[in-house]
C-alpha cells in the first residue's frame, strides 16, 4: 500500500485535511479517496480505508461536539433508521461511482453558494424535521455512501442547514455520528464482500487522528458559527472539486 512515491509528502497532507473535515463534523473521506487517488494507491484499498480513517476521525469529531452539548438525538435517529441497512448494502455493491461523484460535485455547488448566502441569508429559526423526510433522506444518503465509500456528511449536513432542521453546530453533530455509523456500516458490507484492510492502514489513522483530534476540539469551542459556515463552504469546495476530477 505504502509503495508510492512521495509518501512523506502524503503524511503531512492527510492529518491536515483531516483537520478540515473534523472541525466541521466531518469524517474526510472524500479527501482521504481524492489523496489517495493523487498518490497512486492501489483501488481495492481505497475505500475499506477511507472508511477507516472515518470511523476515527468522524469519532473523535463527535466526541468533542456531543461534549459541547450539540448533538441533537431525534434528528440522528430519524436519519440512521435508513441509513446503517442501507450503507451496508450499499457497500457489498462494487460499480462505477464515477458519473454519481459527478453528479454529487455538481449539486455540491448549490450547497456551497447557500453556505455563502448567494441565495440570501439563512434564517436562524430552526424545524422539526418530519420522521419521513428523515428516513428518505438518511436511506438514500446511506446507500451512496457505502457505495462509493464515503460517509455522507458532505451530504447531510448541506440537507441540514439548507432545510433548516437544525443550526450549523447541531449539524455538524448530528453529521459526525451519522458518518461514524454510515462509514462502520458501509465499511462491514465491503469486508463482507472481500475487500480487505491493509496493515499499514492503522498507520494512516494514527496520522489522521492528530489532525482529527484539533480539529474536532477547536471546531466545537473555539469558531462561532459564522466562521464554521465559511469553513464548512471551503471544506464542501474542496470535496466537490475533488469528487468531479478523481
């Protein structure tokens, strides 16, 4: 797995943007697969440790947002009933995401002119989503997830916002468990398929994790939630203009 040249330059780029994603509830591995395809990584390993590098990173980003007193568990729950079953579905399923990812920049781009008030300035009242909308949502968010081997969140907390079913820190709360639980489910469902998990992977986490850590700890204390939704558009253009060229 390690056999890529500039690898060192890899370890320094990966706890970085595993920083980005963190302090905004979110797990990277849409970053992690860009950067993995930039450095040549073997395909077959891509996605099981993308979603490793989740699991930890989306881990430790809650932690610190739940700490906070940020996480709303009614929204979680409405979005994880659909969510867990059909993020393992969707990972036991091996086709060509490339026209999908596409597709997910394009849209990406309507999430990050909101993010910016393009399309005016975001009320700051909040609804109850409806247990529907929830698990429509979540289910179909889920099986995407698995199936090109992200865990959502650069989905769902865009959904959040723009809908209105909860405030930028609530967002990224509720997205960060919602990754944890996508990326575990989706992660069983490759491995039931064969994929497998390269040794050197537990590395990369522990890379990942130093970035994951600080950006989950200032994400939740120290940016106020102007300067998080700025940060979350930066983190949504990086996403979308990788998703559209890898």
């Amino acid at each position: 797995m390690f056999q890529t040249e500039n690898i060192y330059l890899f370890l320094i780029i990966l706890p970085i943007i595993a920083f980005l994603y963190a302090s905004v509830g979110h797990g990277g591995a849409s970053g992690y697969l860009a950067l993995m395809a930039l450095f040549s990584f073997a395909p077959e390993t891509m996605k099981p440790t993308a979603l490793l590098l989740n699991l930890f990173v989306a881990g430790m980003s809650f932690y610190y947002y739940f700490k906070g007193g940020f996480f709303n568990k009614k929204l979680f729950i409405y979005f994880a009933i659909t969510s867990i079953p059909l993020a393992f579905l969707g990972g036991t399923i091996e086709v060509d995401a490339s026209v999908y990812k596409k597709i997910l920049a394009v849209l990406l781009v309507f999430a990050i002119l909101k993010m910016l008030d393009v399309f005016g300035k975001a009320s700051e009242n909040t609804r109850e989503v409806k247990l529907w909308q929830g698990l429509f949502v979540g289910g179909i968010i889920g099986f995407f997830s698995g199936l090109i081997g992200i865990g959502g969140g650069i989905i769902l907390t865009p959904i959040i916002l723009l809908l209105h079913w909860g405030n930028m820190k609530e967002a990224a709360a509720v997205s960060a468990l919602f990754i944890w639980v996508n990326s575990a489910a989706g992660l069983v469902g490759q491995l039931s398929s064969g994929a497998t998990i390269p040794s050197e992977s537990f590395f990369l986490v522990a890379m990942a994790l130093i970035g994951g850590v600080l950006g989950g700890y200032i994400g939740s204390k120290k940016i106020n939630n102007q300067n998080l939704r700025y940060l979350l558009a930066f983190v949504l253009i990086i996403a979308s203009a990788k998703l559209f060229f890898t």
